[in-house]
C-alpha cells in the first residue's frame, strides 16, 4: 500500500512501487484529466505538479513519490496561479482538440509558480509539451497574460 | 477526400448492386453507404417515431436533435463530432441564429447512428472539410423550423395571433401584452407539433451570431481537465487490454512461448490471440501492458520480399523505388489541348519527379475503445471515429449481431487529422469487441503509443512526375503530370466511386486556375501493401507541394518571378489574383530575396497556392536556415472560402493545419526498413514543437463564393511556399520531403 497527498488529500493505491504515477492516477484513482500521450517523457501530455514544481507523470514511478505533494489538472482552480492559468487559456481560446492542453495547464502554472515574470526565454525553456494542433503561439500569448 | 462530396453528380454515382465481400474493410463501408444512398424517405418515415417524426429528410427532424431543457438550454445532437475543429459551436451559432437561442446555451454531443443524421449529401462522416459547408442550410432550416414550432405553440396556449408574437433569446413574447414564455415551457407542445418545411430563413443582413467570433464551447472544460474523451471513459467492472501486434503486417501469432508466465503477472486476467495481434487483459491497463510487453510470441513467417505485401524486405525505400520505376500506362484524369504538339514545338522544356513520404496521424490521445454486451446481448461501444453508421456496421459483424444492436458513443476526438475512419487492423475497436465476448465483462482496448506507432494507417507515400513546355515568352504552354501511387479513396470508399481516377492520388495536381492551355495529368495505379489513410488534406497534403514547387522551377526556367508568374497564369481568375493579392498585402508585398532581416539572418521568401475542400488559399514563407535547418519565421495565409460562419475559429484552423503542413515539410517521415515500422514513438518520428512554431498571419477573404472547407485548406500551401523559400534561399530546389533529410546551405 501507498499513501499519496493529491490535491491536499489523502489516498492509499495498491500498485507495484515502479508503477508510473499517471497510471495510478488516471486508473486507480479516476482522476482521468491527467493525459496518457507517450509513455516516455516526450509530450508532456500527463505533466502534474509535484511540490508545485511541473513533473511529467508518466516518469515518475509511485514508490518515488514519497511526501512530496501533488497537483493534478482536477484542482488547478484552487490554486491563485492555476485559476489565473485556466482564465488566460479560456480568454485567449488556447485549446483546439484540447487533449494536450490539461499538460500545458499545468506546465504554465509550474512556471509561473517558479517565474512569476517569465521571459521568452523562460516560456521557451519551460513550455515544451506537444501540441499536434499547433496551438503553441495561443499558448505562448496565454503564458504572457497568465503572467501579467 | 473532395471525392465525397459530389455524390449526386452522375461521374461519381454510388454503386448499387454492391457484392457481399466477406473482407470487413472495404466492403463494409461501401455496403453501409450504399444502404444509406438507398434508404428512401419512405423508409426514414416508418423509422421515426411520434407525431414530430414528419419529416423524411436528413436535417429536418427537430426532435432528433434538439432537447430544448426547463431552463432554457439546448442539448443539440450533433451529426458531427468535435475533435477541435470548433464544430459544436460553429452549429450552435448557426441553429441558434435561425432559433433565436445565444449559442453559449448550447450543449452538443454526437448523435448516436440514425438517418436523421445523413447531412453530408445523405452520408454521415466528419471528415473532408465538410461539416460546416454541408450542413449549413440543413442547420438554419432546422432552427428556423424549430422557432416557428414554439411560435405556434405560445400561439395555442396565449390564445393570440401568431403573427403577433416575436422571440428574444429564448423566449416567446407577447408585447402587446407583455408577457412571454421560456423556450423551456413551450418545448412539449412545440416538439408536438408537425414541423412546416417553408419557414423564412433570415436576412444574413439581421445575423447576430453568424458570421462573428463567438467564444468555442468547450474551453473551459478543456482547460481543466473536464473535457471527456474515449481514453476516459470509465465502466463498472471494466478490465483493461494492452496488446503486442505482428512485427509485420498480415502475419499471425502461432505460440506464446511464456503463457503460463504472463497469466501469473499480477493483476492478469487473461492472455487472448486476436487477429494479427495478443492481448494480454488486467485489472489496469499497465499490469495489462507490461504483460504483452512480456509477451514471447512466435509469429508466422511474412514473404521474403516484396512489395505485394509487408514482406521481410519490404522497405520506404523499395516503395518508392517501385513508384519511380512504374512504366504502367495512365489513366488520363484530365486533359485539355494537345499536350504532345505543344511539346514537339516547344522551344525548352522542364522536367522534374517528386515524392513525400509515408506519414502518421500522432495525434496525442491514443486510440482505444470501450466495448460492453449487455445481457441481452446488445452491444454498447466507445471509440474514437468520425463515421458513426460505418462503425456500427463493421461492429456488427464483428460482435455477430444486428447493426441495430450496437450503441455507438462518439466521444470528443483527441484530435483526428483523418486517424479515426474504419482502416481494417488500425482500428482497436474489433480487439475490445473480441475481448468482451471472450471475457464477459466491459473492456477497454488501449494501443500504447509504440504500438499505435506501429499500426496508425498512414498517409500514403506518394510520387509525380512532371513536364512542362516554355514557350519564347518563358510561360509554360503545355504541362504533363503523371501521378503514381494509391490513395485512401480508392482503398476505403472505392466500390462506390465508378471513377477509375482515385480522387485522392491527383486532387491538388488537377483542377488548377492557372491558364495554361495544353495540359494532361494521369494517374497510374500502384498499390501499397501498407494500411494507408486520409491524413489532414489528403491528397493535397503532398500534392500541392509537387505541383507548386514545380511551378516555382518552371518560373526559373522562364526567367520570371514567381509570384508574377503565378498572377499572369491567373489571368482568367479575379477571384484568385485577388487572392495572391492579398497574400502578398498580408506580408508587406511581394519580395522573394534573399534579403537581410533586420536580426542579420539571411532570409527569402516562397509563395504558393492551392484550391482545396472547395476554398482557395494564397501562402507566403519567410525562411531563415541555422545548423543547415530550416528556420521558418513566418507564414502568411489569404485563404478565401466563400463565407464563414465564425471568423476566429478559422483563424485558428488555418493555423492548425499550417502548423501541421510545416510539420510534414520539416521533420516527418514513416520509414520501413525490413518490413517493420522504425519509429516507434515521438523521440524517433518528431512532430512541430513550440520553438519551430512560426508566426501565422491569417487573412479571410470572403468572395461569396460557395462555402467551402476550413479544417484542412490552410495546410496546402506551405510545403511549397516554404520549400520555394528555401530554393530562393540557397539555390537547392528539394524535391523529397522531408527536409531534415537534406543539409541545407549557401544562405
């Protein structure tokens, strides 16, 4: 058994200690905003926050987890930086099929909790999850307003 | 995918008397759209039910699709299903203007299969550019009617003239006597009601959400995780499936080696042979996965060599050496003058072959599927797909029951680009059916990305020749285009076409504005033995890229520019020189350089054009090169598709599929070596990232044109315009995309 702190609250998961944690996540525990993409790090698509720092799920292995706490997609609203995030994709109209945008959320709000007044080089450097609709120029521009 | 449109022109009738082929691909589809050509309004009467169900055509039943709610809201079963493209709010604005309903109280979901749902010219599919174009009169019609039905019935229960009664965002008012009704109350006797079919339509002068850039529907879900797609799609009791495919497609497993292994991993519940593939079925899908990963099977042998088949050595490169050394006479697809003696006069002639490679789809959410028999041995299924009645079909036959007894949820489409129509073995849907019949329980079916990697049905690798005769004047006055290969059209829908022309192969070398009075295109078929699809624009995805690129050489050749050129070979078309026009405005005017930027980067510029879905686009490309890579800054687009419904999310599809188009024309290839696919996942087939994302600058010119589509004309255009940039640039003219292929210099 597993303890994890998720969105401030507690769970226990049965899942073998190399389990990556997006699997726990969307399988074990419902939390499906959390998005499957490649499996080895590349998309971003499954990116959560781990002690507010943006991680991509799919490469962190449940057992390493420990007590560093995680923010999912399901509770980016609760947080000041996260709701000013979500208000500037949904201004800005950022997401098309929308599949990769839950990972963009959350890598825009790991930045800004990090960067609070990122520079293009930051956006660059940070903004790195894939978009196969090509949403990234919405995504830069929702980045600068999130961050204004 | 053109081809679909025109189904009631005579060149394109279905085919009636279709054979039963016991093969489920092509054959399904051509028998279930056969049916669908067939169904008679007759037919479509005795299936609808109560007294609202009066009207036999496609589009024109209210109650089958809307649900007009207590507060006021709509639920709107949409014929479509949205994967992006904005089409929910796109038919929210365009029924709510004819309704009088603000589109924002517009919920839309899929509408499961049904002949109500018919509206692309009696078919149903999400594809081709299509949905907006086809539907558009069918959707105001259909709000207006369904205005006129709550009129009528606020008429009935206020006892007053119709004629005295107006609407206003949802409800019904009585100004004389100042009262009104909600939507909400009326719906019962309004839905009651038989619909009249000669309700006035708007004057578009009055338009109050079509035509603007109303807010999409769904950005609030998709910002936070809310939006459901079928990889989320969660059943009580469900179990999940990983699967290990052949090494090589059409080959079988013959034994698994570590069975007994693999049942005892934990979590699993069982270890399946489906066709082409194992599956290993858990209590969640990564105890699932790491068993087929496990897996140690046998499979049978495929053919040595070859390229009737996915042989051993069968490779990318074998392919296209196989289309390049074809000698197999054409089918002419289009021909005007005389080519042969524009050619024996001519003072120089110009000659040159292209070919673009296989590609994949990458959408991000993998593919999977959702299958659960109820007890009375019906069949619900979830899956991603863009043609509900089709599925249902295939299903069917799979499941071994009535098309009928299949329940076909079409959730959001974690983007689609052509990945989700029926493609025989690169569809998970059949494995989840398989699995639920073996099992008894609901299952879910997902491919990991190496597996969809390896079973995604790709564009087609594909290849042109061409020739073109110069008159003094240096304008070409004959121009020969031979285009070799197979193309989706004829593999998926060809018992339906009578055409031996596969649409697909020549759409974006035929049908040109330019006036050049002798041409010939013809087509020579050569199959692939590989799974091959329709991918974001088709045939124009590769072939607007020959053609154009051609014409930039053919410009050299004659010592012209090339956007001079083009505007004097458009000299039979206002609507197009208006269009280039407009381009070259967008960009600050016309200058293909190479110029120095005001960074010092040394930079041209290439233009193109293209005619695809029924819209005409214009692209300009600035490009820069660093590390011998090209570095594309900006992208221009003009496109004009008659009219538009929401201008914004134009916009924001014609920098989508620009995205993509640059995507293909930089980085990506399918590559088989030995018969087997070499990417497997994103490390090794790289897609556009955010730091190669130029600026996109859009301009809509609406002609008043027919309407045409949007989902994929922006992408066209930029394979040529950057690569005739990139010519401009260094003097290296690629004939072979993509261009990571090539070191590029001289700049």
């Amino acid at each position: 058994m597993i303890t994890l702190t998720i969105n401030a609250q507690p769970f226990t998961v049965e899942a073998e200690p190399d389990t990556p944690l997006l699997f726990v996540l969307r399988d074990s525990l419902g939390m499906t905003g959390t998005k499957y993409g490649c499996g080895i790090g590349q998309c971003g698509a499954c990116t959560i926050l781990l002690d507010g720092q943006a991680a991509r799920s799919c490469q962190v292995p449940v057992e390493s987890v420990g007590d560093q706490t995680i923010t999912t997609i399901e509770a980016i609203e609760q947080d000041p930086v996260g709701a000013r995030v979500v208000a500037a994709w949904v201004g800005i109209e950022v997401p098309q099929c929308g599949y990769c945008q839950s990972g963009q959320v959350m890598a825009a709000t790991g930045l800004l909790k990090q960067t609070p007044k990122p520079t293009e080089d930051d956006i660059a450097g940070a903004m790195t999850n894939l978009c196969r609709c090509g949403t990234y120029n919405a995504i830069a521009a929702a980045v600068r307003q999130a961050a204004a | 995918m053109n081809a679909l449109s025109p189904l009631s022109r005579s060149d394109r009738e279905p085919v009636r008397n279709l054979s039963r082929r016991t093969f489920l691909g092509a054959a399904s589809g051509a028998l279930l759209l056969g049916v669908g050509m067939r169904l008679s309004p007759a037919v479509a009467q005795t299936r609808a039910e109560g007294p609202a169900a009066v009207a036999p055509k496609p589009g024109t039943r209210v109650a089958a699709f809307l649900e007009i709610r207590p507060d006021n809201s709509v639920r709107l079963l949409s014929p479509f299903v949205e994967g992006g493209q904005g089409i929910n709010t796109g038919l929210a604005q365009t029924i709510g203007e004819e309704l009088d309903l603000d589109p924002g109280r517009f919920a839309v979901e899929c509408a499961p299969p049904g002949p109500d749902y018919a509206v692309v010219n009696g078919l149903r599919m999400t594809g081709g550019s299509f949905s907006t174009r086809s539907s558009f009169e069918a959707m105001r019609r259909l709000g207006a009617t369904a205005r006129e039905m709550l009129l009528r019935a606020a008429a009935a229960k206020l006892s007053v003239p119709q004629a005295s009664l107006t609407t206003e965002d949802g409800r019904v008012i009585h100004a004389a006597s100042g009262r009104a009704l909600g939507y909400g109350e009326l719906a019962a006797a309004a839905l009651a009601l038989q619909p009249r079919d000669d309700v006035p339509l708007k004057d578009p002068a009055r338009f109050r959400w079509i035509g603007k850039p109303v807010q999409r529907l769904d950005m609030r879900d998709k910002s936070t995780g809310r939006a459901v797609y079928s990889i989320d799609i969660r059943l009580d009791g469900m179990l999940q499936a990983a699967v290990q495919h052949a090494p090589h497609l059409g080959t079988e497993p013959e034994a698994i080696t570590n069975e007994a292994e693999i049942r005892a991993m934990p979590g699993v519940h069982g270890v399946h042979r489906l066709p082409g593939a194992v599956a290993v079925v858990a209590d969640t899908w990564w105890r699932a996965r790491k068993g087929a990963e496990a897996l140690a099977v046998t499979w049978s042998k495929p053919a040595p060599e070859g390229v009737d088949t996915v042989s051993a050595g069968f490779s990318s490169a074998a392919m296209l050496a196989a289309l390049k050394g074809s000698t197999a006479p054409g089918i002419p697809a289009e021909q005007e003058g005389d080519t042969a003696a524009a050619f024996a006069k001519a003072p120089r002639i110009v000659e040159a072959e292209y070919d673009a490679p296989y590609l994949a789809h990458a959408q991000l959410e993998p593919p999977s599927a959702v299958a659960h028999f109820a007890a009375d041995g019906s069949l619900d299924l979830w899956l991603p797909n863009q043609m509900p009645e089709l599925f249902q079909q295939v299903a069917a036959k799979v499941a071994g029951v009535q098309p009928d007894s299949v329940r076909i949820h079409s959730p959001m489409l974690g983007g689609f680009f052509g990945r989700h129509f029926f493609y025989g073995p690169a569809n998970p849907f059949p494995q989840a059916i398989l699995l639920a019949k073996a099992t008894g329980r609901p299952v879910r079916v997902l491919w990991s990305r190496e597996e969809e990697f390896g079973m995604d049905a790709v564009r087609p690798l594909s290849f042109a020749r061409f020739k073109a005769a110069l008159g003094a004047d240096g304008l070409p006055m004959a121009l020969q285009t031979t285009a070799v290969g197979e193309g989706p059209i004829g593999r998926w829908f060809g018992a339906l076409f009578k055409s031996p022309v596969d649409s697909s192969v020549v759409e974006g070398l035929d049908k040109k504005p330019y006036a050049i009075p002798n041409r010939r295109l013809d087509y020579v078929k050569v199959p692939h033995p590989v799974t091959i699809a329709f991918w974001r624009s088709v045939g124009h995805s590769m072939n607007d890229y020959f053609y154009e690129s051609f014409l930039d050489e053919v410009a050299q050749a004659g010592g012209r520019d090339p956007y001079d050129l083009r505007m004097a070979l458009l000299k039979d078309s206002a609507r197009h020189r208006t269009l280039l026009k407009t381009v070259a405005d967008l960009a600050g005017g016309w200058r293909r350089g190479p110029f120095t930027a005001e960074d010092g980067t040394k930079r041209a510029r290439g233009v193109s054009m293209a005619s695809p879905f029924g819209s005409e686009t214009a692209t300009i490309a600035e490009v820069s090169l660093k590390d011998g890579e090209a570095r594309v800054h900006d992208l221009w687009i003009a496109i004009d598709p008659g009219s538009v419904v929401n201008p914004a999310i134009v916009k924001r599809q014609v920098e989508s599929a620009a995205a993509l188009g640059l995507s293909s024309t930089l980085l990506e290839q399918v590559v088989y070596e030995g018969g087997q696919r070499q990417a497997k996942n994103f490390d090794a087939y790289p897609i556009l990232d955010r730091e190669r994302m130029p600026r996109v600058h859009v301009a809509i010119v609406e002609s008043g044109a027919p309407m045409g589509g949007i989902g994929e004309p922006g992408l066209p255009g930029v394979p040529p315009a950057v690569v005739n940039a990139v010519a401009a640039l260094t003097g290296q003219r690629l004939r072979s995309l993509p261009l990571s292929k090539a070191r590029l210099s001289g700049a």
